[in-house]
C-alpha cells in the first residue's frame, strides 16, 4: 500500500508540474451521473459581415453583368445612296461574329445578300442591321441588286 501512495504522488506531482491545474488529490471522484453525461450546448461564436462603403450585387447578379454578354460583334456598315455603295470594301477580323448594317439612303427598297446569311431588306431611309455568323478569311461579295455589289473582306488583322 505504501508503494502504491507513492506512486501516486509521484504520479500527481509530475501531473502538476507546468499546469495551472490543481494536483489531483488520493481521493476517489464520484462516478458521473447521466446529467453530467448530457452535453450542454456551446454557444458558438458567428462572424458579421462588415458592411462595405457600397455594396452592389456581384456582376453575374445585374442586368447586363458577366454572363449576359452577347458575343462580341465586329460591325460591317454600308451606306447605299444614289452614287453607289461606302465603302465599297470592309475589311474585318476572321471568324468573329459580325453586324451587317445597311443604311438605305435611296428612295427604293435595298435588300443586302451575302451568301450563307439571310437576306437583309432596307426601306427607303432605315437603317437595318443583322447579326451573322463569323466568316473563314477570304473575300466575299455583298450583293445590293440594283443598287450595286460591295465586298467583305475576312481575316483582317487588326490595329493601326
């Protein structure tokens, strides 16, 4: 009995040193009741947001935003008058999406063709405009029936 007090202190001693708990003394610790073995709720600690100086919805979230975005379009403008066709080439990047825009300055309907795009009629004084597929580079002709021809020219480079 003697060495087993012993080991105990010793025991108890070591389990102090560099705590701040207390020692744990010889005496027997009452079993656990089944209260004690029922969890009690933590409050847990909740971050806040901090507000910003203006908070606005993230881009994807607004009208018009990152998402929304139509494909970029490369415009491709002719002005039909009574002299003919301006320009009378346009020279475009290939592949990218295009807007064909036909202003109609004559006193006769204009209809535009170009090949693989649906027809794009123009009244006396409108402007009408057609988004079209991207073209492979190469030349293509721009018919205006009476009116004249004018090319497009793809593959481009752009700049200066």
């Amino acid at each position: 009995m003697r060495a087993l007090l012993a080991v105990l202190a010793v025991a108890g001693l070591l389990a102090g040193c560099g705590d701040d708990e207390p020692a744990p003394t010889s005496e027997a610790t009452p079993a656990p009741t089944a209260a004690a073995e029922t969890p009690t709720p933590t409050a847990t600690a909740t971050e806040t947001p901090t507000p910003t100086a203006t908070e606005q919805p993230a881009p994807e979230e607004q009208e018009g935003g990152a998402g929304d975005e139509e494909e970029a379009r490369v415009p491709v403008r002719y002005v039909v008058g009574d002299g003919g066709i301006e320009p009378p080439q346009v020279s475009v990047p290939g592949f990218l999406a295009l807007e064909l825009i036909v202003v109609n300055r004559t006193s006769a309907p204009v209809v535009a063709r170009l090949e693989g795009a649906e027809p794009l009629p123009a009244e006396p004084g409108e402007t009408a405009r057609a988004r079209i597929e991207g073209r492979r580079p190469g030349r293509y002709v721009v018919d205006f029936g009476a009116a004249g021809e004018a090319a497009l020219v793809t593959g481009a480079e752009v700049g200066p």
